[in-house]
C-alpha cells in the first residue's frame, strides 16, 4: 500500500479517472471546482478516454449525464449546493428511469443568505430522490465510496444513481494521505457498466414514458424495494472491497466505542473526526460515550441502526441540516427524524443538535458540551447560537 | 423494411386528436430518419399522447426525460455514441414551449457546443398539453387560455419568438423551417439536418385542430393557408444565410384568421380592422424579408365596350 | 405483466390502442376513382393506411379515428367520410 499526500478534491477526481466513465459533464462551484478542473486536465492529457462535455449550467450537466447513461455508458458528475439545487427535477428523473450514476457532492450550504462553507443541507435536501446516499469521514472513504458507489448503483439488483458526499473544503481541499488504488486494481474490482435496458436501434425501447394512476404507484414502490435491495448489495460489495484490499466497507454503519456506551452520539461525515477525538478524550476521563457514525443515509440502515444503539441510555444527533418548521416548537434535523423513527417504541431519548450550518467551526469541546447537554436531557435546538447578534 | 402491418416507425395506437398535425410531423419525421434514430422527446402532446405505459408508439429507440431538458439528454447521448462509436443519429422532438421558452437554457448549450444532433420542433404555437397556453411561438392576437380575448384584451400581445434566426446565430450550419401540409418538403428537411453535421434545426408548423380551433380534416389546408398569406414562411438557413424560401401568390391575413377560432374576437362582435392590419403588416415583412411573394401579371379584365 | 424497471416498454405497444372505436365519421374508399397518388396514406396521422398487394388503398379501421383528412387532401375526391353506424 502506497500511501500519497493529495488534496481530497485531486484524489476524488483520480479515483473518477480509474473508474473510466466514458462521459463527464459538470458544472464549476466552490467547493467542488478543484474535482472538475483535475479531471478536465486528466482528458485533455490523455489519461481517460472521455468526453468531458462543457455545459452551460449544472441542470445540463445531469440532464447529459442520463442521457450518457441512457445510451450505456458509464458516466460521472460533480456538484454541490446551488448546482444540487438546479438538478433537483433531474435528480428525482435518473433515479425513476433507473440509471446508474456516481456524483460527489462537496457538501456545502444552500443559500439565502449565499454561503459556499460546508454543511450538509445540499445532499440531505435531496434524501427523497431516490438516490443512494454515501458520506465519507475521511479523504480515503471518499475515494473508495467512488468505486463501490458505482459498482452498487450499475448492480441490477439496484440500478440507481448514487451520491458520494464529502464536506467541502474540510475533505475537498484538505491534504490527506490516500492509498490510490492502481488501475489494474480498480479494473479488477469495477467490471465495464452492463446497463440493463438501453438506447439502442438494435433493441429499441422506450424510456421514460409516463405512468397512469393504475401503475405510478408500483414504480414507486419498486424504485423504493431497490433502495432496500441496495443494503445487501452494499454490504455484498463492501466486503468484496475488504477482502481485495483490506478496507472493509461492508458495514452501513460504524460504531466507535460503542461497548457499554450510555450516551451514543449519531453523526455524518468529517465531523465524525473530531467526535472521536472527543470521545477518546471523554473516555479518559471514565465517560462511557460512544458514536454510531452513520455512512450510508440512503437506503437508510435503520435496523443496523436500532441494533447499535440498543441499551444506551440517551443519543445526540449532530445534524449538519436543518429540516425548517419541523418539530413544533422545537428544532430538527433530518437525521435525527430517521433516528427517532428507527429507535420509535424504545424508551431511548433522541437529542437534536443542529451544527456547524455554513462552515461553523466545530470544536472537540463542542462535542463535550453537547454531550453534556445531552446528558441534562436538553437539546433539539440550534447548539452554538451567538445569542450576542440575535 | 417490413413493421407492423402498416409499415411505420411510429405506431397506430396513439391517443393523438383525429387530424393532429403534430402527430403527423411526427409520423413523417421518423420516416424521413429511419430506424438508425435515437430520438429524444420533451414533455407535452407528442409525448403524452404517444407513450402511456406501457403503450408506445415509437419503433426506434427513444427517451423522454422533462420538459425543458431534451437537448442536454440529447448532448449526452450523442457524447456516449462517440465514445462507444456507434452510428445512430440523435434526434430531438419538442414542442414550441419546450423549444422557444422553457428549453432555451439547454438548447442555447448543446448547440453552441457543436453536438451532432437534430433537433426538430413541432409548433403547434402553444402549450397544447396543459390546455392551450400562450408561449413563445403563440402568434399575435390569438386567443389562448393564458392570453384570452377579453373586453380589453385582443389575445396574445406578441408576434412569435423568431428562434431559427436564434439558433442560426448560434453558428447551426442548417436551419430550416417547415410545414406538415408540404410532407415531401418537410421529410426533405429533416433528412438534410440529420445529414448536416453539427446542431441543426427544423422547426415545424403543426396545426393543433384542438387548439387553434378547426376541424381536423382541415390540418393540412390551414397550414397551407399559414403559407399562403405569409404568416409563416418555409425557408432554409445554411450557415447563417437564407438559401431556400417558398414563394406563394399573396393572400390576405383574413384568409387564414377567419377559418379559426383563436381568432374568431377579430371577427366578432364587430370586424377589428386595426388588429387585423398590424397582423397584415408581420405578413408582409415576412415576404419583404423573405422574398417569397409571386407577383402575377396583371389580369386582363374583360373588354367593356 | 411484470413491471418494467424504469417505466420503460418494449416498442410499438400502442398498437393494443385500437383507436378505431373513436370514429364518428368512416372514411369509404372507392378504388375506380382512386389515382394510386398515396397522397391518402402519407397525410394520415395515424398512418393506418396501406397499399395492398393489388395496389388498392385501404385504412385500417381498427385505429382509423375518422378525422377526414384523406378524404380532405384526395385529389381524386375519390374518398368520402359517412356517418358510421354502430
Ligand atoms: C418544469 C415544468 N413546467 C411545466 C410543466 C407542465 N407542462 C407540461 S407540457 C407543457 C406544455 C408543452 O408545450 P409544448 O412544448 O408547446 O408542447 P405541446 O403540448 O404544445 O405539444 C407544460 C407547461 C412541466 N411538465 N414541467
Ligand atoms: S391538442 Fe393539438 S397537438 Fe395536442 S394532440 Fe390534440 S391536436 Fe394534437
Ligand atoms: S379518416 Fe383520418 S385516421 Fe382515418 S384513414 Fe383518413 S386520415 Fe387516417
Ligand atoms: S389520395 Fe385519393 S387518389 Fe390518392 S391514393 Fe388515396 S384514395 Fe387514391
Ligand atoms: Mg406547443
């Protein structure tokens, strides 16, 4: 294993390179641009054979994308925030047409007011999409989520586009070491996309034709019966990773220090870093805390999910999101409504933080303090507010 | 080629009005393409009435996304078949709303990009799907139910959006305008595009007898009468230059107005001589700016003695 | 019918659609005034036309929807839409 020194966004878009999509297109915005400038130079130097199509705006961008992938070819996009926001009609599309897509999202905040730091409302935005959602902790994750979110999403138990999200500039343009897999590795994990049905004058079919009352419901349901099929090709295609290169991926989950935790902490993404550091720290100090970080939002491991927090006896949710108006008179983030409904009938207090919205620091001692707020039973509220400007 | 009992790339079975001009564009556009086709539709009539599912009408290969995107779809299917090398041809099939308003952003892209693809649009000069909106290619004065004839209101207050010239200027080598009462021309046309290397365009003239207001044998008569008084002019552009333009004998606007019912309001209560001269006056800068108006040799009248 | 991933279908399946019920008027073809110019068969939007072996032109009803635009468009005036008695 030899490991590299390089920016997340450039080891994003060396991971694209080895995944051979045959077409790119995508849109410039901060924090995603450094993904899309690599891989432009990687084209234009010969190193992927592909068609990088330079559209005018991030709704073509995915538009040529289903239409690449329509047409049987492996296809790649990149995005966030606003750009997301402009291919939210093409989004819910792809997934109901059933094609297999990668997109990174360097998650970053949806305006008003305009912020290009991170938080993660962007991609959490778009959980009813039908899209498979990855988020990765660390640079590494986020390179190896590309080769296994492809190989879910073109598997024909699942044929759905999946996201791969990192926190922008806290993963995109952070110096990491990565293990890049060398091309001859991902070619022997990632086989050529075998679409199952697709344009071709030699088999003509129709796409995306429209659907009466007498059968939308079905399609809705067997679009929702692949995100659930997508747990077990998931855990499938993550060991397979594992075993081939000793980072296992099978788990939607991962829990950290979680044997006799009393307060569990649920958690998404980078911030995941910090939490552990705070938890080593805790522990030192005889807390018995705990983080289920989960990985894959969608299809959401609710089960695995209840499985790890069973026998705790308060969880704290940090959401980078905030689902607004929920709640009642309290406040909420869409994790922790998956959290409280995969934990309904325990008698398990779920907690709400909502944090670090539009690039607000998160610190090791923020984590404590939710902690201990957890602990004196209060939360579901904003954590951090400066009272002063309010 | 043997499909179907009748022979045709576009099925019988579509739940088009009787005499929709649009499903005949359709019918003769796939004609003209053949089965080497990949077409990509945009939502509205075509699609709708074409493909309920599971009951399709298309024998090629084909994909409907949105509304507004089937340029873009179009950009990346084009982009696949280069990378895999595969021969067929891309075509896009929409409507005037899809084409001149709400496509515009993706259009403008995939054709200043250069993509090898045709686009063909069947105006109808509405939104016919959602129930007979003004857009774009909406003529002047007519009565649609977002631009109603009213007390103070004499229908749509634009003249058509002039997308060929549009689209020329983004560098099309081949641009033309057609009309689904001249079949052989139209199927022409088409097939010049497809052979065009490079984003070419065909815009359509698709009499709606739903929408404008007729009876749907008279789809081809009307789109001949468009014609003939000069409210809508078959030409090609190649390169920018008008090369090609049908010339006609000259018909007063009336003609054409009085066979429809957007524009009964100019008819009735009383006869709107104004509205109907400005509508003369887009005529007759169409056969100023195209040329197209046969002058006949002065009749001799009979000798009085 | 299994479900299709993906809403997509097999093609030409409209031809389960037999439009014909929808005919008010029924186009009668009288092939002695017929000129075998095809301008019928090209300006049927349902392209439910055809040319027989022995060169006669003939819709087929079960999707004609009547709409008259053969009988319109003939030049031999050699179609005529009758009332259709069901
Ligand atoms: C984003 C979006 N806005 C609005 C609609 C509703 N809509 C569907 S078809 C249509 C009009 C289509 O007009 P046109 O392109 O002229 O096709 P036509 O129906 O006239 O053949 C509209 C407004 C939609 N489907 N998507
Ligand atoms: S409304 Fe007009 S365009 Fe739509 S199917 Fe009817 S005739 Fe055709
Ligand atoms: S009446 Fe209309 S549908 Fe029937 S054959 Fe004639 S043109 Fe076709
Ligand atoms: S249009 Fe009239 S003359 Fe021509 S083929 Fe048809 S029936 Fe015969
Ligand atoms: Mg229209």
């Amino acid at each position: 294993m030899a490991l590299e020194i390089m920016e997340g966004s450039i080891a994003v878009a060396q991971a694209v390179r080895r995944c051979r999509p045959q077409v790119i297109s995508a849109y410039p915005i901060t924090p995603q641009t450094h993904i899309v400038e690599a891989l432009a130079e990687i084209v234009a130097n010969g190193e992927l054979a592909a068609d990088y199509i330079t559209v005018e705006s991030e709704f073509s961008a995915l538009s040529a994308c289903e239409g690449a992938v329509a047409a049987g070819s492996r296809a790649y996009s990149a995005t966030t925030s606003q750009g997301l926001a402009l291919m939210f009609e093409v989004c819910f599309n792809m997934a109901g047409l059933r094609l297999p897509l990668v997109m990174t999202i360097a998650n970053r905040a949806l305006g008003a007011p305009l912020s290009i730091w991170n938080d993660q409302q962007d991609s959490i935005s778009l959980r009813d999409s039908g899209w498979l959602q990855f988020y990765a902790e660390d640079n590494q994750e986020a390179v190896d989520l590309h080769y296994i979110g492809y190989r879910v999403a073109e598997d024909h138990r699942v044929l759905l586009p999946a996201m791969v999200c990192f926190d922008g500039f806290i993963l995109s343009h952070t110096y990491e070491p990565v293990d890049m897999l060398s091309q001859e590795q991902v070619d022997a994990f990632l086989p050529p996309f075998v679409p199952k049905f697709m344009l071709d004058a030699k088999a003509p079919v129709s796409m995306g034709m429209y659907a009466t009352p007498d059968y939308y419901l079905e399609f809705r349901y067997e679009t929702d019966q692949a995100q659930k099929r997508a747990i077990d090709v998931i855990r499938e295609v993550g060991c397979e990773f594992g075993e081939q290169f000793g980072r296992d991926y099978s788990a939607l989950i991962e829990s950290y220090r979680m044997e006799d935790a009393e307060t569990a902490i649920v958690a998404l993404g980078s911030i995941c870093g910090t939490t552990k550091d705070a938890i080593d720290e805790m522990r030192e100090e005889g807390r018995k805390v705990g983080l289920v970080r989960i990985r894959c939002f969608r299809p959401f491991p609710a089960e695995d999910l209840k499985a790890a927090l069973a026998g705790v006896e308060r969880v704290a949710v940090l959401d980078k999101n905030v689902v607004l108006g929920a709640g009642g008179s309290t406040a909420r983030g869409a994790m922790a409504l998956e959290v409280k409904d995969a934990l309904y009938g325990e008698s398990i207090p779920v907690l709400d933080y909502i944090i670090g919205l539009g690039g607000r620091d998160v610190r090791l001692e923020d984590i404590k303090k939710v902690v201990a707020l957890c602990e004196q039973g209060e939360g579901d509220r904003f954590y951090g507010l400066r009272t002063e400007v309010l | 080629m043997a499909i179907g009992k009748t022979c045709e790339l576009f099925e019988c079975g579509h739940r088009a009005c009787g005499g929709c001009g649009a499903a005949l564009a359709g019918r003769l556009l796939l004609k003209a393409a053949g089965e080497e086709t990949i077409v990509v539709s945009s939502t509205g009539c075509m699609e709708v009435f074409s493909t309920p599912y599971p009951e399709t009408a298309w024998r090629v290969p084909w994909i409907h996304s949105l509304f507004e995107n089937a340029s873009a779809v179009a950009s990346g299917i084009e982009s696949a078949l280069k990378q895999q090398g595969r021969k067929e041809k891309v075509v896009v099939v929409a409507g005037d709303g899809a084409t001149l308003d709400i496509g515009v952003l993706c259009i403008s892209g995939a054709f200043e990009r250069g993509h090898d693809i045709t686009y063909i649009c069947y105006d109808n000069e509405a939104y016919m799907n959602t129930g007979i909106q003004r857009s774009g290619a909406t003529p002047y004065d007519a009565s649609t139910t977002t631009s109603p004839a009213g007390k103070v209101s004499m229908g749509n207050r634009r003249p058509k959006k002039d997308m060929p010239r549009i689209l020329a200027a983004h560098g099309s080598p081949y641009v033309a305008t057609a009309s689904i009462a001249y079949p052989a021309d139209f199927m022409q046309k088409v097939e010049k595009a497809m052979n065009t290397e490079g984003p070419t365009y065909v815009q359509v003239h698709a009499p709606c007898c739903t929408g404008w207001g007729f009876d749907g044998s008279q789809t081809l008569a009307i789109g001949k009468l468009a014609i003939e008084t000069g409210l809508w002019v078959n030409y090609e552009m190649v390169d920018g230059e008008v090369t090609k333009a049908k010339k006609v004998v000259k018909k007063p606007v009336e003609e054409y107005l009085k066979e429809q019912k957007r524009f009964r309001h100019l008819f009735k209560p009383t006869l709107q001589v104004e509205e109907i001269a400005k509508i003369q006056a887009i005529a007759d800068r169409n056969f100023e700016r195209f040329g197209t108006e046969i002058k006949l040799p002065p009749k001799k009248d009979a000798v009085v003695e | 019918m299994a479900l299709n991933v993906g809403c997509a279908a097999a093609p030409g399946q409209s031809r389960d659609n037999k439009t014909g019920s929808w005919r008010v008027f029924m186009p009668k073809f009288d092939p002695s005034a017929c000129s075998k110019c095809g301008m019928c068969q090209l300006v049927c939007p349902e392209g439910c036309i055809r040319e027989t072996e022995e060169k006669e032109f003939v819709p087929d009803y079960d999707y004609c929807k009547g709409c008259g635009l053969c009988a319109e468009e003939c030049p031999k005036k050699a179609i005529t839409m009758e009332q259709e008695e069901k």
